[in-house]
C-alpha cells in the first residue's frame, strides 16, 4: 500500500523548546536538563533545547544558557536552540549550541502578531543572522509559519509560501522546516505544496512540523513521507502550540510519531518504550497530563500491568 516510503527518517525534537515555552509556570533548570538527557537517551539526535529571545518575552525560557552549559550529552546529538536576532545568536553562540534557528511567518497578520515585524523586515533581520551564523560555523534551520493557513487571513497563497522560502534558501540555511502551525492542513494539501517547493527545495532540506488541532498530524505525516519528505518535527507527549494562534493544539506527539513509523517499518533510531519514560517524565515536570495518544494508553497499560503484579 505504501511503495513509496524511505526507509529511515530523521525525528526532530522540539518539546523542550517549543514545548517548554508555553507552560505557564517557570520549569526549574534541573528538570529541563533531565528531560533533554533522557530524551537523548531515547535515541532521539537532533534536539531543540531553548530559545534565546528576550526573558521579557518568553521567561519560562530565560535559563537557557544554563540549561545549554549542564548538558551531558552523546557526540552525535545536535543541540539547536531558537534566536530571533543578533543578540540571541551571540548567546547561542557563547553557550555552544551546535546548529541555531530562525523563524518567519508566510502572512504578514500572523508576522506582526508573532515577532511585531512586517514580512520584509523579518527577512532583513535574518538575513543578518544567517550570514552572521554561518560565519560562526553553526548551521541555520529556518522556520516557515502558517503555511498553509493563517488564523487571522485564512488560507495562505502557495505563490506566497513559494517566494518566501526561495527567499530563505538564498539566505544560505541548511534546513527548512515548514509549519501547519494551527493544524488545519490536510494531505491533499500536503502533497501539493511539498511537490511545488520541491522544484526548488532538496527534499533532504525539507522538514514538516505538524500541529494536531483537527486530527491530521499523522495523515499528512503519511503524505510527506510518500512525498519523499525525511525528517518530521515533534514535541514529546503533544507538548507546546503557537501563543499567537488561536485554536492552536499541541504539537503532533513525538511517541505517536515513532509507533506510526514503526508500524510502517520506517527507521528512526528512537527507542519508543523509552520515549514513554520521557513522556512520563515530562508530564512529572510539568505538573499535568499530556495529549499525546500513545503515551496516554503506554501508561494506562503499565498501571494496568503494576496492579496485577500486586494482586499475585
């Protein structure tokens, strides 16, 4: 039924970042730290680990040169972290973050809500990041919002999308990662745009980062992988969502991600038992249950499995 499937992907982890920054309260350093390790530990190598944009914005993430200094990590992880402007990469920088990323919105609405810029001066700006990151050897992965639909234009011209990710190819990024950042992109949807920028995108550039708010996430994962798409943005147990978009849903589940993918026989490396200790471990931070469908029944099964243990 699948034909056209790769044979292994690339999972990209975004939960302590854009995970982390949207949890009301402040997370305490320590347990970001346990939850990035444990992460790594999974078998998850590429990890988005803070931002570094203004405290004044984002306080939940104002500890990331200190999270960034305590981690004890495998060789071939890649820490990345998020940086707005030049200040913020000089930080990445200075706490050895090994690849930074920029990020820009596909509608001028969602931009001006978003970072208070207008397309073009996003583009300006990081412009000046990117040539500044390469010149420090990092690699730059940018962020493309709204891709497909924004939540206060609605549907986004696929022209427009077009422009502005030659725009960011130019710049010199190594990776793109393009967002359904309301989770209102279907398949269908999917195939046409990843088909359209690929004439002037490499696939092995491209990335997919799926939010889950109308049900979709795993479908059109199906359609960017048959599309020849390889690496997949997610967040552990559903965590995170776009402040500046109303109605938007979690992440798509990075354990929800991995049981799909190993029911197809698709290789991503991660280890989804342990990746369930990871989800319990976030949700043990946080104070809360997460939305991500996997974990929920791992961990009914275990409490299930506990209890009958007890009653022999």
């Amino acid at each position: 039924m699948f034909e056209k499937l790769p044979g292994q992907v690339t999972v990209f982890e975004v939960g302590p970042r854009d995970g982390l920054q949207n949890e009301e309260r402040f997370v305490p350093t320590a347990d970001k730290v346990r939850l990035i390790e444990a992460l790594a530990s999974a078998g998850l190598k590429n990890i988005e680990i803070t931002s570094f944009v203004s405290p004044k914005w984002i306080p939940q993430l104002a500890d990331g040169a200190d999270v960034a200094a305590s981690l004890k990590l495998p060789a071939d992880v890649v820490t990345s972290a998020l940086v707005p402007n030049l200040k913020g990469l000089d930080s990445a920088h200075a706490a050895g973050v090994r690849k930074v990323a920029v990020f820009m919105s596909a509608s001028e609405s969602h931009s001006k809500r978003n970072i208070n810029k207008t397309i073009d001066e996003a583009v300006t700006t990081l412009s000046e990041v990117v040539i500044a990151a390469k010149e420090k050897g990092h690699l730059v992965r940018g962020y493309l919002s709204v891709v497909f639909e924004c939540p206060y234009e609605g549907s986004v011209n696929r022209d427009q999308v077009a422009r502005l990710v030659e725009r960011l190819l130019a710049m010199g990024i190594d990776e793109l990662s393009l967002g359904d950042t309301i989770g209102a992109a279907t398949p269908g949807q999917v195939v046409s745009l990843v088909k359209l920028l690929s004439k002037s995108v490499p696939l092995e550039k491209m990335a997919l980062h799926f939010h889950d708010t109308r049900g979709t996430a795993l479908a059109n994962v199906v359609a960017g992988l048959e599309s020849g798409v390889t690496t997949f943005d997610a967040s552990i147990g559903g965590m995170g969502g776009c402040p500046y978009a109303p109605g938007a849903a979690g992440n798509l589940a990075t354990e929800d991600l991995i049981y799909m993918l190993n029911g197809l026989g698709v290789k991503t490396g991660v280890d989804l038992n342990k990746l369930v200790d990871c989800g319990a471990l976030a949700q043990e931070i946080i104070g809360r249950q997460l939305p991500g469908r996997y974990l929920k029944a791992a961990l009914a099964s275990r409490d299930k499995a506990s209890c009958m243990e007890a009653k022999k």
